[in-house]
C-alpha cells in the first residue's frame, strides 16, 4: 500500500533462544528468516540480503518453524521486492531525499537503496534500537538508528524530520507494524503524518485485511510470537480517510 502526500489459541513458541524480545517485537525473526533462507527456495524472487544470515547465526534464534510456513516466506520475500521497487522509485525522482524505516526490526533496507546522496533512518522501540546498535550500527553519516514509539504522539519531532513547509518529500516506510497497533494508534500514526509530512511524502505500508484481526493465533507464523493482529481496513478508503493530506496513491495484492 501507498499513500502519499497531499500539499498541506496459539501454539506453544520455539526453545527459548538467546535472544528474548516482546511478542511483537519477535515478529523482526520472521522476515528475517525469510530474507536469510527464502532466496533457495524461491530463487525468482531472492532479495540478496547482504545481512540476514549472519543477524541470524549471531543471535541464535531457532526459525525452524518459521521456514516450515512456506506461503509466509513467498509473500515476505515479494513485498521485499516491492517495498524495494516502490522507494527506488522514490529516490529516482529524490536523489537526495531522506527515507525512514518506522518498525524497521533487523531489516537494513539502505543495503539495496543506497545511491550515494539519499539518507536513511531505521527507527523502532528501544529493545529493538538497541539490538541494531550492536548488530546493524550505523555506517557513515547518511544512515543512523533511531529509537521510538510510534504509539505514543510527537515522533515526528522525535526523529527531528522535515516539517510540512520542507522542499523536500519524504519517504515513510511501515512494513509488518500497523496491523499490531489498535484502531485508534493507527489513527494516530496516520495524523502524525498527515500532519508534519512535507508535500509529496510518500508511505509504504502492508496490512492485513480486518477479517485477520483477533486471529493471529492461528497464523503458522506469528503464532509462535505471542503478538496479535489488531488493526487491519474494511475499505481502502478508510485508510486515507485519517487525514485531509493523505490520498491513496495504489495498492499491490502481495500474495496474488
């Protein structure tokens, strides 16, 4: 999904692992898993993740039942790719614009969109940041690891980013986050937006559909986490009808 814009029961888990983060947190080793293993089983659409594998060896987690849901692996690996499609073509038209991966878990999307000018911020709550400052630090002065709260208001001024009057668009990136917020939080991320944004911004999101709410117990994946879906659209104009700015630029049926 993007949006852009406008001028002003679960099963038991896995073995415990060296690595104890919050259930939502957890779903990080999902895609992880997924951008470390899924490039053999589907080579038509391997992502080349530079750092998957070895986040995974480091941390010693056990993603066993994560690769045991193929259809999850395939749909993860395809919204990699068009995650990736969607922000260069962002950057194409802002070389020199700034991209912000909010719930960005251990995914190091600057890897595939660096051109030498954009900057980057991967930002997400403090147990999270603080796992990217030891695994993923930052390299240089163009990318830097953040950490917020996307619940709580004011995290646009947080992350100091350009007010509604910049020159300059932004580009926003929500992948695997807004459907484990309510209703309202979302709500709120959304006017956050809406709000601050310069002209032009532009946000990548995935979502679930709301008949998925309530049930993430019986997800082959995120069963295991503990974490539960919360939030997922009836319409597509529900969405956009957060704010007066934002408008639905288009959409792309991942699992199709």
């Amino acid at each position: 999904m993007t949006l852009r814009t406008l001028p002003p029961p679960a099963s038991p888990p896995p073995a415990s692992t060296p690595c104890r983060l919050g259930a939502v947190s957890s779903t990080l080793f999902i895609p992880l898993a997924a951008r470390a293993h899924g490039d053999a089983l589907y080579p038509e659409l391997a992502v080349n993740d530079a750092h998957a594998a070895r986040l995974l060896q480091v941390l010693g987690v056990d993603v066993q039942p994560f690769l045991a849901d193929r259809p999850t692996l395939y749909g993860i690996l395809a919204r990699t790719h068009i995650l990736r499609d969607q922000a260069r073509e962002f950057f194409a038209q802002h070389p020199g614009a700034l991209g912000v991966s909010l719930g960005c878990g251990l995914a190091h999307y600057h890897q595939w969109l660096d051109n030498g000018r954009n900057r980057w911020i991967d930002a997400d709550v403090p147990e999270v940041a603080a796992l990217r400052e030891t695994l993923l630090p930052a390299a240089g002065t163009r990318r830097r690891n953040a950490s917020i709260d996307l619940t709580q208001p004011g995290w646009w001024q947080q992350l100091d980013l350009p007010g509604p009057r910049a020159r300059t668009p932004v580009l926003l990136q929500c992948e695997g986050v807004l459907m484990y917020l309510t209703p309202a939080q979302v709500a709120a991320v959304l006017q956050e937006i809406g709000d601050n944004a310069p002209a032009g911004s532009v946000l990548l999101f995935d979502f679930v559909t709301s008949f998925a709410v309530g049930f993430a117990g019986e997800h082959p994946s995120v069963r295991y986490t503990g974490a539960e879906f919360r939030w997922g659209p009836r319409r597509m104009s529900d969405i956009s009808a957060a704010h007066a700015r934002l408008a639905l630029r288009n959409t792309h049926p991942v699992m199709e």
